[in-house]
C-alpha cells in the first residue's frame, strides 16, 4: 500500500444530484431502470428536501417528477 499525497477530494455532487438541483416542481426525467428511478428520488429528497413520483411507461422505461 503507498500513502499518496495532494490528491484532491471529490466534489461529492453525483449527477442525480446535479439534475435534482436543476428540477423544478412539475418537471419530469425518463430513467432506464428502477435503480436510476431510487437515486433520483434519494438526491431530489436529500439535495431539495423535495418529493417525486413514477410512473413506468409504455416503453419500459420510468417517468420520475418532482411534486415538490
């Protein structure tokens, strides 16, 4: 194991934190799979203290809107 320094932290922002961010109430994101589907719905609550709600849609895919 090697001790490296003056490497730098990550910024800590995932990208379903960055889409939450850029959500307004109303506005809607298709997801290919259930997993995406929780992420979302995890970073809108956390990152906005918002909800969602999802809907699966005719082509497989999930619909997630945020309500508040």
């Amino acid at each position: 194991m090697k001790i490296e320094k003056n490497i730098p932290f990550p910024n800590g922002r995932g990208k379903w934190v960055e889409i939450s961010q850029k959500m307004e109430v109303g506005d809607s994101v298709l997801v290919k799979t259930t997993a995406e589907a929780c992420s979302l719905g995890l970073a809108v609550k956390r990152a906005v203290n918002g909800k969602v709600t999802t809907a699966k849609q005719a082509c497989g895919n999930i619909r997630v809107w945020r309500k508040e």
